[in-house]
C-alpha cells in the first residue's frame, strides 16, 4: 500500500497543490485567450501599424527631457504640450480602431461578447510588437 498511498511531507503536498493549480490556471487563459473573438481582435491589431506602439518609448524620453528640461521653462512647458497631444491622438487612434473592430467582430461573430476586449486591445496596442504576448501569428498588411 506504502508504493500506492506514499506518504507525503507538508511540504510535498503543498508542491504537488501548487503544481496542478498552475496547470489548472495554464488551461484557463489558454481558454480565454483562444476564443474566437481573442483571436480576432489579436490578428486585427498586429494587422496594423498604430501611433500607440511607441508610447512606451516616447514615454521615457518625455520623461527624461522633463527631467533635464526642469531647468528651461520652454523646453518644459513644450515637452508637456508634445505629451498632453500625444496621448489625445493616441486615445482618438484607439477609439476608431476600437469601433472599426466592433464592426467586424459583430460581422464574423455576431453572438460574441465584447467583454474585456477593449483592454486587451488598448494594452496590445501599446506593446511593442516583439514584446506581444500571446505572440503576433500574422504580420502587418497581412489580411487577418
């Protein structure tokens, strides 16, 4: 009985707990990520090429010259200016993608819920490409 029922530390049992609740987690968000709609709006954004995949980059270079612009009020006041327009163009960029992809998703999969999605787009968009995850299956240009 010993080689069927082993008997396991505190510390073995935790790990084994830990282990099939990190593959139960593993199979959830391959659920979620896998569903048409995920899918979707994933080959959508990587078919295309947005101002908002450079936020990150921008960011810290608006952030450095703030920094070292605090000494000339001009070149600070502008590097806000540049800022404030940035992310209204990118919020502007976001919304129109964001209705022209509702659009298509009602026309492929008009059941599908839009739960999360706008997110998970927003947050995709804003990544740099190589950075995607799950990663990018098409290129931009390509049809989706």
């Amino acid at each position: 009985m010993a080689a069927v029922h082993p008997k396991l530390t505190r510390k073995q049992l935790r790990q084994a707990d830990q282990e099939v609740e990190r593959k139960r987690q593993a199979q959830r968000i391959e659920a979620v990520e896998n569903a048409p709609e995920r899918v979707l709006m994933r080959n959508y954004v990587d078919s295309r090429w947005t101002p908002l995949e450079l936020m990150m980059g921008l960011l810290v270079l608006l952030l450095a010259s703030m920094l070292f612009g605090s000494y000339v009020p001009v070149v600070l006041a502008a590097v806000t200016a540049l800022l404030y327009v940035y992310l209204v163009a990118g919020l502007i960029t976001f919304f129109v993608h964001w209705q022209r992809f509702k659009k298509e998703l009602y026309a492929r999969h008009p059941n599908a819920s839009t739960k999360g999605l706008a997110f998970a787009m927003l947050s995709r968009m804003m990544a740099f490409r190589r950075m995607r995850q799950p990663k990018c299956e098409i290129k931009r240009g390509e049809k989706y």
